[in-house]
C-alpha cells in the first residue's frame, strides 16, 4: 500500500506499529532517532511520517527529536512539493509540563496528532485517512514517481 516512515525512540513500541502497520499491508522504515530519520526521509519518498515528539538517548531528551524532524519534513514538504502525510504522537500529553505538545507539533507542521497510548484501529483508520488526503492533495502526481533531488 504506502511506504512509511517511523521515529519512534522506544523499541517495542516501535516494534509494534510496525507489525500493525506492515499486517495492514503497508512498508515501514522504523529509525529511533531523528538523525536517521531525516537521512532516510532525504533518500527515499515515503507517503507518511509518523514521528515521536520527544526522543530519548539513555532517559534525555536529544535536540534533534520528532519536533524538529517534523519540522525539516514539513520544509521538504513544501519545497520539492513531497506526496506525504504527517502524523505526530506522542505519550507526554499525561505531562502536566508539556500540555500543549500536540499544538506544537502541528504548528510546526504535523497534520494531525495522536496521543499515546495509541489502539489499533485508531492507528489504522488515522493512517488510512492520511494517506487518502495525501492522494486528494496531490491528484496529478503519481506517489511512486516521487524521488528526492539529485535521485531524478
């Protein structure tokens, strides 16, 4: 169905939206920090992003987390007219710290957010919809034709 990109931080979690999300038909690429991410989503054109908002190298916070991946993908986005759909979850909503998160997220270009712990059949039905506004947002363009500059 729709190559996928994951950043997710915690491995099983990780794990498991990927055997939903594959048992669902779809391709994943799971990275667990934004560093990776950003390089895999510069090499190959995915139709969906799902992003943590917060990562985390041994209990801290890193720099280059979902917020900012989110960010750079929603510039690539824009810039190279990119077929893909953004989706931002996240479990720091039970944060009496953070309660905006989700806000932040999709002010830096998240198309919707999700909170964790996220079911099965929201994951599925929100990717679905995502990926059918992605289809209505780019009519004229074939998904599988997309590749990133300099891979033309």
């Amino acid at each position: 169905m729709a190559r996928i990109l994951i950043l997710e931080d915690d491995e099983a979690l990780g794990a498991l939206l990927v055997r939903m999300l594959e048992r669902a038909g779809h391709s994943i690429k799971h990275c667990r920090d934004g560093g990776s991410a950003l390089t895999a989503l510069k090499a190959e054109p995915f139709r969906l992003l799902i992003s943590d908002l917060i990562i985390e190298n041994n209990g801290v916070p890193v720099a280059d987390g979902g917020v900012v991946l989110i960010g750079r993908a929603q510039a690539m986005r824009q810039s190279e007219n990119r077929p893909m759909g953004i989706l931002a979850i996240s479990g720091a909503v039970a944060n009496p710290l953070l309660p905006d998160i989700l806000r932040v997220a999709e002010s830096v270009g998240a198309d919707r957010v999700l909170p964790k712990p996220i079911g099965r059949e929201a994951l599925l039905d929100t990717v679905d919809e995502m990926l059918a506004d992605v289809d209505r947002a780019y009519p004229d363009q074939a998904t599988t034709n997309w590749r990133p500059r300099g891979f033309e």
